[in-house]
C-alpha cells in the first residue's frame, strides 16, 4: 500500500510539472491564436484553458496536450472576418452567428466519434496531409504579411512598417536563437527545458518596448469581463438566439465553415493520436477522442473562446516532461487557466508586432520540410514515384488556400487513389509526418 501511494505522490509530481512547462506554452499560443483568429487574446487563452482540462479527462488519447492550433485558428478567423462583415454595425449578431457556427462544429465533430468514423484516418493519404497542412501554414504567412506590410489596402500598424517589421522578425530570431544560445552555454537539458523560448521571448519584447516607450499598435483584448456577473451575462447576450442567423443564405454560409472546422479537428487530433500512440506504445480510442473534442469545443463555444484541436507538438512536449497519466492535460489547463486570470490583463502591454511574430514561427512548425528537403537533397525529381507524391502535395496545398480545405481533402484523397489504381502511385513514408525530436529544444508548438 505504501509503495502504491509513493508511485502515486511521484506520478503526481511528474504530471504537475509536465503541465506546468507546457502551459506556458498554451497560454501563449492562446493569447496569439486568440488574436490571430480576430476574436481576441481573452478568447483564445480562455480556451486554452478550458479545451486541454475536459480533452484530458473524458478523450480517447490518455496523455495529450489539446487546445487552439494554428489550422483551426485559421478557419475561424475566416469564419470571424465574414461575420463582422456580414453583420457590419451590429457586433452582438455577429458574435451569435460565430458561437453557432462554432456550436454547429462541435456538433459535426461529435457526430464523427457517434458514427465510429475515427477508424478512416489511416485512409487519409499523407501527401494530402503535408499539403493541407503546407496551404495552412501558407494561409497563416499571407495573413500576417498583409497585416505587417498592409497590403491590399490594409491600413499600415501603428507604429510603422519598418518598426513593426524589426520586431516581428526580431521576435522569430529569437525564438529559434534562445535554445541555440542555451545549449552554447553548457545549461543541461534538465533545465534548458524550462525555459521556453516562446514565453521567454514575448515577455522579453514585451519588456524592452514598454521600457522604450515605443510607439506601436498593442495586442486587443477583445471581449473581457470584469466579474463573473460580467462574464455570464456575455455568454447570454452571444448565445445564437436570433432567428436571422437561421435564414437559408445563413446557413449556406454556416455549413460549409463548420465543416472545415470539423475536418480539421478529426485530422489534427487523429493525427496526433497516431504519433503519441507510436510514443507510449497504446492505442487511442478514435471515437472516444473525437466525442471529447466535440465536448470540448462545443463549451469553447459557449464560453466564447475560439475552437482547438489535439496539439502535436504540445502533446510531445507533455510526454517529454514525464507525464504519467490524464491528469497531466488537466494540469496544462489548471496552470493555463491560473496564468490567464494572473496575467490576461497584461497582454495588452504585448505590442502587435510580437504576436506576428509567433505566428510566423506558428506557420513554420506546421509546414512540412522534411518531404522538399529530402527531395532536393537525394535527387528524387529523377524518380517518377517522388514526382507524383510532389505533385500531390502541391496540388492540396494550393487547393487549400486557393479554394477550400474541404475541396482540397476530399478531391486529393480521391485523386491520390485514382493514381494509385492507374498509375501505382505510392504514399510518403509515415516517418515524414513524425515529430523530431530536436525541434522540442526549439519549443516548436505552433500545432
């Protein structure tokens, strides 16, 4: 009994302080994909917050890391772009139009695990994988390159192009310089892993362009709360009770966003799935995971913070910090939620400029270089079974930003299959798709 409750007190210590390294993490993605998605800072670390706590209790995926990825921020900041134009002048619509595309998403998601769909994950073919996830990444840099340089027609940030430009790319340095810097400096492991470079450094561009006194634009908030009071009466006003958001060019509008919503929570939590399966050796219950991040997103939803996803890399990182079971996920949402409520308000002292920044780093993690380099590297364009997977991945990727990431999924999917019966074309090797592990030393958590 004895040794039982000692494994148990070392299990607890090791789930604690895996959760607490990893929501540092969380609570900084958050604030940016919050900021990133046009709903605000407050909405994304609220639902980093809240989606790892009921993932981790109720998913199919024992040990993981959920919470706002870079793929599912992307739609929604479609999806929040075209409301507040739609609805132009009246912002309480068009927050009840997003709250029930977004409540329409986690339904969808859930439907996915009630019909034991999770099994056709493995039926994806992982070039139409690397190349939704390239068209996201690129989406992502389009985004932020409109809002750093205004383009087409954007007004420029206060503060400057050039200004802002220092900064944003300033903030990608050193992101990648702090773990190269570390490890130059002879600092162990089991300390370097404390520090992550992410929160190191919006607080450390937080700090100078505060003591400097710059003049820039500074992360919104969006919508905030002074008390609980407060808070339900916001949930209230943005429940989707207005029948206007129920016409059928609303729905229209309506079915197709939380589609893409839903496709991208099956393949980025399912994906995940696969690679932490690999790691620990167990076997996620797909339908289970997927029931659970219709849960998840569905009170993300409610409670007006932004939709999320099994996060990859997040959810290597947890393991690599020891976890030893569901309570480390809790734990990533409890210390997220704490450092939310401690420091939300601060966020505004984070210049623009900053968040542009981790989101381009954002991009880069979700972006796939191992297939381009490896192809370059062994001279696959002389192998027609190399060009063909070329092919695909490029064909999704610009499907996906050029039209629609549904369209791009299903019509690569398909088409990858034709090839395969027509033409024997062959599917990438699954180890493209893995996490390596140096790229945890760089804090890579835009997934």
């Amino acid at each position: 009994m004895k040794q039982r409750i000692d494994f148990l007190k070392r299990s607890l210590v090791r789930d604690i302080l895996a959760g607490l390294t990893v929501s540092f993490a969380a609570l900084s993605l958050g604030a940016a994909f919050g900021v990133m998605s046009g709903r605000g800072a407050f909405a994304g670390m609220l639902a980093a917050a809240v989606i790892p706590i009921i993932t981790s209790l109720f998913g199919g995926t024992r040990l993981q890391a959920s919470g706002p990825t870079a793929p599912m921020t992307s739609i929604s900041a479609i999806l929040i772009a075209f409301a507040y134009d739609h609805f132009h002048g009246d912002p309480r619509l068009a927050e009840q139009y997003i709250t029930f595309v977004l409540l329409l998403s986690s339904v969808f998601i859930a439907l996915t695990g009630i019909f034991r769909l999770g099994r056709f994950i493995t039926k994806v073919p992982q070039v139409v994988v690397l190349g939704f996830m390239n068209g996201i990444a690129v989406i992502i840099w389009k985004d932020q390159l409109i809002k750093l340089f205004a383009l087409h027609h954007q007004e420029p940030l206060m503060g400057g192009i050039g200004l802002n430009s220092l900064i944003a790319f300033g903030v990608l340095l050193t992101i990648y310089a702090i773990p190269f810097l570390l490890q130059r400096a002879g600092l162990p492991l089991s300390i370097r892993r404390f520090i992550p470079s992410i929160f190191v450094t919006i607080v450390s561009f937080t700090a100078l362009t505060t003591a400097l006194d710059l003049s820039v634009a500074h992360v919104s908030l969006g919508k905030t709360v002074g008390s609980l009071g407060e808070f339900g009466q916001m949930v209230v006003n943005f429940w989707p009770s207005d029948p206007r958001l129920y016409t059928s060019e609303m729905l229209l509008h309506a079915v197709p966003l939380a589609l893409q919503l839903c496709v991208l929570a099956y393949l980025d939590s399912l994906l995940t799935s696969l690679v932490i399966d690999k790691m620990t050796r167990e076997k996620t219950k797909h339908d289970r995971e997927l029931l659970a991040q219709g849960l998840a997103n569905g009170v993300t939803a409610i409670l007006q913070g932004i939709p999320g996803a099994q996060a990859t890399i997040r959810s290597v990182l947890l393991l690599k910090e020891g976890a030893q079971s569901r309570m480390a996920g809790v734990f990533v949402g409890l210390f997220t939620l704490v450092g939310f409520l401690v420091f939300g308000k601060l966020m505004v002292l984070i210049a623009s400029a900053v968040f542009i920044g981790v989101l381009f780093k954002a991009g880069l993690d979700v972006f796939d270089r191992d297939f381009p380099m490896a192809f370059f590297r062994y001279g696959w364009m002389r192998k027609r079974k190399r060009n063909i997977q070329l092919f695909f991945i490029a064909y999704t990727t610009i499907i996906t930003v050029v039209v629609d990431l549904n369209v791009a999924v299903l019509t690569g999917t398909v088409f990858f299959y034709l090839a395969q019966h027509f033409l024997g074309a062959v599917d990438v090797e699954a180890d493209f798709s893995e996490v390596h592990s140096e790229e945890l030393l760089g804090a890579s958590i835009g997934r």
